[in-house]
C-alpha cells in the first residue's frame, strides 16, 4: 500500500507526464505504442479517431477508466479504478496524437 500511496501524492502534482502515467499505471502491460499487445496499439487508437470524430478527448479518458469491450476484439480492457479523471485526460490526449515513435519507458 505504501508505495501506491506515494505515487498518489506524485500524481497529484500538476505536471503529469503522460508517458510516465502510462507506464505507472500498468497501461503498458496491455498496449504498446506500434503494435497490438493484448489490446490495440495506441497508434492504432490514434488512427480509428482521427477518422472517428464523435471519440472525443473526455469520452476516450472515461473508457480508459471503465474500460471496455467490443471497439478492438473480444478482450475486455478492465476499468482503471486507480486512474483520476484528470490523468485518464492526460493519456487519452497523448494517446490519440500518437504518431508512433514515441516511447514509453
Ligand atoms: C489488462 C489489460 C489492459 C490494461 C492494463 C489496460 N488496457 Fe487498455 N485496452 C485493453 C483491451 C483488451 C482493449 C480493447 C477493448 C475493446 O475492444 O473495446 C483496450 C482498449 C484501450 C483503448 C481504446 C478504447 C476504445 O474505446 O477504443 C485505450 C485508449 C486504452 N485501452 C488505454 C489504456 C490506458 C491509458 C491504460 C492504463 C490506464 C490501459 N488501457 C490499461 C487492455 C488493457
């Protein structure tokens, strides 16, 4: 619990890097940014809404925290309890300009 604590205290700062989020909050145990890992690339997110207007910012951060199924396959992506409102808008603006080089580390 410690550690998580600690983190919640860093996350509250308001300079949250998107790539640190991402990789703090596990979302690169399912997703890379080039290619399908048990979900779909973020690359591949960023494409399908660049075509797909009605997927805002604010309606990609509320799936990242519900999580979801159907948009990519038969996989649940389960909600995200531990991601704040403001965080889920972080990653979901970084997520959908992704270009593709970027890395996570
Ligand atoms: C346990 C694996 C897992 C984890 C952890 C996970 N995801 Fe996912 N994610 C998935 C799967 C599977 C899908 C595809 C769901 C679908 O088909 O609707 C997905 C879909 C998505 C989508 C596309 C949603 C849509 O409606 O098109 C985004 C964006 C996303 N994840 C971001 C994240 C972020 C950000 C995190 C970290 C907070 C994260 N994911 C953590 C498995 C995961």
């Amino acid at each position: 619990m410690f550690p998580l604590l600690t983190m919640s205290a860093v996350y509250a700062q308001p300079s949250l890097d998107a790539s640190t989020l991402l990789k703090n909050k596990i979302c690169m145990h399912c997703h890379q940014v080039n290619e399908r890992r048990v979900g779909p690339s973020f690359k591949m997110v960023a494409d399908k809404y660049q075509q797909d207007k009605t997927v805002t910012v604010e309606e990609l951060a509320k799936r990242i925290v519900e999580g979801g199924i159907g948009q990519w396959g038969p996989l649940r992506m389960p909600a995200q309890p531990k991601v704040s409102t403001e965080e889920a808008i972080i990653m979901a603006d970084w997520i959908l300009h992704v270009k593709g080089d970027e890395q996570v580390n």
